[in-house]
C-alpha cells in the first residue's frame, strides 16, 4: 500500500471525485486515480486529507537561469535574445533516457530551494533583460497553475512566455495552457507506440494531438526537438515518417531540432549518438519537405544555420549559441529574393550570446509587499 503523508499546496484543476473516495485526475492522459494523502506519479499533484487535488509546488522552484533563447530550442522566436528559464521538480512521463532526471524525477523536496511568486520571477526578468520567461527542465504541464499564473504576470509586463514540454496534456488542460504560452517547444521522443510505451510509459498519439491542437488552433509559435537514441528511434524509416507527418499535419515550415543522445538515467549503457546519424536525420527530414530542420549536441555549423528554403540565401548563422550572422530586412524576409521566414523576428536580433547566468529569487523579493 502506498504511504499516506499529509499534503498541502494550491487547489489544482482537471480533477473529480469518484465513487470509492479516490480523485481521478484529468490533467493528463496519465489520469492517475489518487487517495487522500498520496500523490500522482508526477508527484507535485496530490490528494488532502480532506479528498481534494492540489498542487504542491506552486511557487517553488529547481533553479533560475537566464541562458539564450536558441538553447530551448528555439531557432525562429526572438534570436539572441536572453531567457529566464526555470522548472519545478516532478514529470508525468518516465523516460529512461531522461537529460534532467536529478530535477524531473526529484520524488523529495530538497531540489526545491528557490521559492518565488509570479511578481518575484517578473523583476527578475526584467533587472536581467530577458525578452521571455521559459518554462523548462521538467514538464510545465504539471504545475499548470502556477505555469499559468507566471504566463499573466509575464504578460502584463510586456514579457512573453516559452513552454518546453512533452505535450502529453489532456484537451481540456491543453486548451487553457497553450492559451498563455506565446513559443512553444515539444518534444517529440519518436515515432512509434512501442518507444513511448517501453521507454516513457506513456502514448504517442496525444502528442501528436497536442502538436495538431497547438499549430492550428493557437498563436503559439512551434518548434519540435526529437532526441534520436541509437537503436531505438532513429531509422532511416522512423525519421521519413515522423517528418512526412509534420509536413502533412502541420507544415513544412515548422521547425524540427534533431539533437544527440548521450548516456543518462536508466540507459547508461546505450552508447551516444554518432553525429552522422544526427546530419543523416536532418538530410532525411529536409527531403521528406520540412524547410528549417536542424542539429544539436554535436559541433555542426551548417546543420545550426538558417537558410531561405526559396533560393539558399543565409538569414541567420549561428556558432553554438552565438549569432554570427542576421541577414533579414526588410524583418522577417530574405534579402535576395524577398521570400519570408516564419518564425517571430523583431529588426534586431539579441546579443546575449552563450552566456549561463543563475539567478537567487531571494535578492528579488524583499520589496515583494513594497
């Protein structure tokens, strides 16, 4: 039986009560069916004593950081410009390759240091100069409330917000989430059934109807990012067919980050991914019609460039997370041939370069009731 502890937090959404005294929530396709005094498998939702859901770590945080737009990924949303970027702890998947398993597999709260309410991350945003606050390193969708909450305090100071999610969200839930988020970057895992039910305990097509609901149904600027993992969803066959779809069901100008695999969590002994097959999958992709697809964890400056998919001119280079070159005027629009870009481009692009820079809410907050 599981351990019952006493639970406390915000009252949370997407849940109901069912006959036998157990809560059923609806948030995810998880749809963990919780008793009073126990928790989801993300494990910041739970249940009190007296039979309600709620969130549990609303206000509390793994970390701050502002580092660079295009380290999200996100190529076409503001380039160069500085994010600030944060997480809480917990995750509604159980990928056994996991890149942030210390965070989004935290099952205690000693990870959560930095507590910080919506106004405290706003100032911080704004004394750093970051453009967007991003939320990242586990699943945003878990801390919904909260992630919401941040969304309108963002938005009311004139900074836009980034979700950095799996999408595996129920359509309800979905629908006011995505309503808040002006970028978005999902995380595709692969391509089949069998790799999100062996090695994420999860489903494929929710993903694939959160992609759907967020390219058409929303403002939300996309990206997807696939993490190819060597045996396991990078065939030439795999890649074909994930790009077609994207072509087919959202569009060939949606960009697609392909990015290298290296040994963590649970498949330490699955070996990295060769930057061949990472190049591979991008010339797959770029074949099967998709215009901006590109590479990442592996040193490829080609494979990081924008180009304009009409006549092959260079928009933006990039060198790692450094700009090297931004060449589109009039905004937006190839210079030789006039061609536009999608994405979200202002005139000028960021200079924040690769710059880490960590955050301590603490020095944000002490003039919090001033």
């Amino acid at each position: 039986m599981a351990k019952r502890e006493h639970i406390e937090g915000v009252p949370g959404r997407y849940w109901r009560k069912l006959d036998d005294g157990r809560v059923l929530c609806e948030l995810c396709p998880r749809e963990c069916q919780i008793r009073p005094g126990q928790r989801g498998l993300c494990y910041v939702r739970g249940v009190t004593d007296a039979g309600e859901m709620v969130l549990t770590t609303w206000g509390r945080s793994s970390g701050f950081v502002v580092d660079p737009i295009e380290k999200k990924p996100l190529f076409h949303f503001l380039p160069g410009t500085p994010v600030l970027s944060f997480g809480t702890a917990g995750c509604n998947l159980t990928c056994k390759f996991c890149q942030n398993w210390h965070i989004s597999k935290a099952s205690r709260f000693d990870v959560l240091q930095r507590p910080a309410t919506p106004a405290t991350i706003v100032r911080m945003a704004e004394a750093v100069g970051a453009r967007s606050v991003a939320f990242t390193y586990n699943d945003p969708v878990i801390f919904l409330e909260y992630a919401v909450d941040v969304a309108k305090a963002c938005h009311e100071a004139g900074l836009k917000t980034v979700a950095v999610t799996a999408g595996y969200i129920n359509p309800q839930a979905r629908k006011e989430f995505f309503a808040h988020m002006d970028a978005a970057n999902i995380d595709l895992k692969g391509f089949t059934e069998e790799f999100y039910r062996k090695l994420a305990s999860g489903h494929l097509q929710p993903v694939l109807d959160t992609l759907r609901y967020v390219y058409h149904e929303t403002d939300t600027w996309l990206e997807i990012t696939t993490l190819l993992i060597p045996g396991k969803n990078d065939s030439n066959e795999e890649i074909s067919a994930m790009s077609r779809w994207i072509v087919e069901h959202l569009g060939p100008e949606v960009p697609l980050h392909f990015s290298a695999f290296h040994p963590d969590w649970r498949m330490q002994d699955t070996p990295p991914t060769p930057p061949e097959t990472v190049k591979r999958a991008r010339r797959l992709a770029m074949e099967a019609g998709l215009r901006y697809v590109y590479t990442g964890n592996i040193r490829d400056p080609e494979g990081q460039n924008t180009r304009c998919h009409a006549c092959g001119e260079l928009l933006v280079g990039r060198d790692g997370y450094n700009l090297t070159r931004w060449n589109m005027q009039p905004i937006g629009k190839c210079p030789s041939c006039g061609t536009a870009c999608a994405g979200v481009f202002e005139e000028k692009p960021g200079n924040w370069g690769a710059r880490y820079l960590p955050l301590n809410p603490e020095a944000f907050s002490a003039h919090e009731n001033g």
